[in-house]
C-alpha cells in the first residue's frame, strides 16, 4: 500500500481525496496557490506546499513546480483529481521518471485517448459504435479542398463541428445548412487553436435531442475491467454538465447492460487499466449509443455511482493503481440499490451562466437523510475568477428517484450562499420540469427552459 500522496489539485476534489486517504491510513500532501490558502483542504492534509501565484498556470498547471514538491515532500504517488494535469500523459510520465506511482491510467492510454480522433479510429477498430464523422481537417473553410468539402457535407446535416483535442463541449459549433458551415467551422477552428493549441477540427452528424449517458469503467493492471453501471448526464448548460443521476431512466435495462457489457469486452481486449469514463450519447428514437470520450480520469460527478454501488471509487482508484486486482477491491457483485442524483451549485449568474466572484458572507449547505455534500470552500473563504466557479456538488440518494428528487429539491431550497451569485434558481427549475420529472430530459432542456 502506499505510505504518501500528493494531490495535484485544489478545492472539492482535492478534499474528497484527502478524506479517503485518510481513512485508507495514507499520509496527504496538499498543494495551493495564493489565492486558495484558506481553503479548508489545506489544512485537512498532513504537508502544505504552497505552489505559487493564482494564475493556474504558475499554480497548479506549473508541472515543474508541482514535481519540486513531489520531491520535497517524499511523496511515493500523485493523485492528479480531475482538470489541471489530471490528463498529462507529459505529467504522469515525469511522475513515473520520478519513481512514484501516477494514481490514473497508465501514461500510454492517456495519451491515445487524449486526441479524440485517434482514439475514436482506435475504439472503433475494436467495435466501439461511433456517430457517423469526417476525417479531420486543418484548415479554414476557403481552403479546404474540393474533396475535404464533400467529405465534410456527406456526413449529412445537421453537422456538428467540434475540435479534434480538448473536451468538455469547448469549441463545439452548429450547422444545420452548407451556408452555416463555412462559419461554424472557422468558429470551431478559432476556440480551439486558443484552448488547445491546434486548429483541427471535424464533423459529425448531429443527433437532435440526445441523452448523455456515461459508462464508469474501473480496471486492474492485468486485464480485468469493471463497468459499475452507468449514469445520465443529459441536463447540461453550454456542454457543461449541471446535474448527473445514477441509474439512468426510461432506458430499456437490456440495452445499457448490453453497452457496459460491450464497452468492457473493448476495454480489456485493448488492456485499458486503472479508472475511466466512456462517454456516450443516447438516440431515444434509435435506442442507439455513439462513442463521445473516453476521459482518462475520476468524474466529477463519481458521487452518484458511489451512492448507488456502496464503491469507495477514488479508493478503488488508489489499489488499483498500486496493482491491486479488481477481484480484491471490489465485490463480485455490484449491486444498485436507489437512485441518486447530484446537482453542482455553481458561482455564476443564473441566466447567462457569467462566473460570479466575491466572498461567501454566508455559506449554508444542506444536510439530512440521503443527503451528501463535497465542497471545497467554507464560510467567508474568497470565490476567485481564476478557477472553475463550482462551488460544492449536492448529492441526494433515495429508495428510488422520485425520493431522490425530492430530497434534493429540499436539501438545495434550504442552501443559502450570500456573497456570489448562483445556479440555485436554475437547479430549481431543471429539477420540476416536466421533462426531467419523467426522466427524459435531453441535452437540450436547460436551453429550452431559456426559451
């Protein structure tokens, strides 16, 4: 078992993986930028180290400076949490050079998965279902060529135009005609040489009205692989996720256990180790998956599977990285037992999703029965505007989902956060909207509740 861990990240995760270590009798290193020295996960590990100015890039993704600490504070791993240098392959390499333990998948499989294209081309060799897609392509519209051009209209409209590296819905465009393509695609071009350094782009036909269902996939170092079900992420704003569930509803059970029993047999076939998420989207009208992702790290929204499977995932996490087998950390049978469903409070303006900063004059979240809450900020800590604007994830589990729901209606309408401004009212909304209600919500309910 490891004896030390430093957590290369900050705030929620950084605390949740914090409190496992502990529990695991596993010393904690924490690092910090100045911006989050009060922050309660500093003072909840073992060893500080404060990593610098605010600016994430002289923080927490200044890689040598994170290193210099691995060093000074003889650290025998390194849990990344999820953003920042959570999907390094450069990262966990130097980690690895180091002599310490990465607490991810192998360097390899963050690598080949890194650049959705190569790792969709990968995946479907293998038999993975993929939506149908151009090749990819890096140039303006106007300098396309004749033949990328068709290869491009033929995949059929309404298209999607989205970057060939990155995530999280960054960069994706619209088109639904030849003459919204040209824009759409200069458009897709632009964000995503600004967010990931390469222009390259491609198109996929769009699928109206999707579900967005994800896989969570846990693995050992010798070819064993676990799905431990699936969840629904579908209630979304700007591609961002908003409020995740687990199970999925009002989808035929012999076709999600069909597609966790596919992805696995892909998985192990490929020797995937260690922890990831295939991200997938769910045609209702088909009752057909399309591959999205498959993001190389812990979710953030892993809270719900934990609720309903009673799996500790970052502790999993943890053995499975120092080569434990599947067989010994996790039972032979997962069971579900209720629903669970999570809501992410975010520091923002409810209508046009804009960060909102300040300090968190008051700061009063929820407890109670089937109520679970992962934070990573106390009462009169600073909400900056140089990191993600979450504030805390709201998890409420019940006997089944109509309990779920209503505990976690409860649990946000006794929240009270003065300081910031927050999603609290969109929440709200999405959670007694009739669509989300009859558990059909799709990726496009939050923009229809703006119309």
């Amino acid at each position: 078992m490891l004896r030390k861990v430093l957590v290369a990240n900050r705030g929620a995760v950084a605390a949740r993986v914090i409190r496992t270590l502990k529990r695991m009798g596993i010393r904690s290193v924490a690092v910090y930028s100045e911006a989050d020295r009060d922050l309660p996960y500093v003072s909840a590990a073992d060893e500080s180290y404060c990593l610098g100015d605010s600016p994430p890039r002289l923080s927490y993704l200044n890689q040598p400076g994170v290193m210099d600490v691995l060093a000074r504070s003889n650290a025998d791993a390194v849990h990344p949490g999820y953003g920042f240098l959570a999907e390094s392959a450069d990262f966990a390499h130097a980690v690895e050079a180091h002599g310490a333990c990465f607490i991810g998948p192998s360097p390899h499989w963050i690598e080949a998965m890194g650049h959705k294209t190569r790792a969709r081309d990968l995946l479907a060799s293998h038999g993975m279902p993929m939506p149908q897609a151009s090749r990819v392509w890096d140039v303006p519209w106007q300098s396309l060529c004749p033949e990328a051009r068709r290869d491009i209209t033929d995949v059929g409209f309404p298209l999607l135009v989205k970057p060939a590296d990155g995530g999280g819905g960054i960069g994706m465009q619209i088109a639904r005609s030849v003459e919204e393509l040209p824009a759409a695609w200069d458009r897709s071009r632009s964000i995503a040489a600004r967010s990931f350094a390469t222009a390259q782009v491609f198109a996929e036909r769009l699928v109206e009205q999707p579900r967005h269902i994800e896989f969570q996939v846990l693995a050992d170092r010798y070819g064993q692989i676990r799905i431990l079900h699936e969840r629904d992420c579908s209630v979304q704003r700007r591609y961002q996720k908003v409020i995740e569930e687990a199970p999925a509803p009002n989808i035929d059970r012999g076709d999600l256990d069909r597609m966790a029993g596919r992805i696995a047999e892909i998985l192990g076939g490929i020797g995937y180790d260690v922890i990831g998420t295939v991200e997938m989207l769910y045609d209702p009208v088909r009752r057909a998956f399309h591959f999205l992702e498959l993001n190389t790290r812990l979710q953030v929204e892993h809270a719900v599977t934990e609720e309903i499977t009673g799996v500790d995932i970052v502790a999993a996490q943890v053995q499975l990285a120092a080569g434990e087998s599947i067989a010994t950390v996790l039972p032979n049978e997962l069971r579900r037992t209720g629903h669970a469903i999570e809501a992410r409070i975010y520091a923002e303006d409810p209508k046009r999703f804009f960060p909102s900063s300040g300090d968190l004059a008051t700061y009063q979240l929820p407890a109670g029965d089937g109520i679970r809450v992962e934070t990573g900020y106390r009462q009169g800590n600073t909400v900056s505007t140089y990191y993600d604007p979450m504030l805390a994830k709201v998890i409420a589990h019940g006997h089944d989902r109509q309990q779920a729901i209503g505990r976690l209606v409860a649990a946000l309408c006794r929240t009270q956060i003065i300081g910031v401004k927050t999603n609290l009212p969109l929440l709200l909304e999405v959670l007694r909207a009739p669509a989300f209600i009859a558990g059909c919500a799709s990726t496009q309910l939050v923009s229809q509740l703006r119309d």
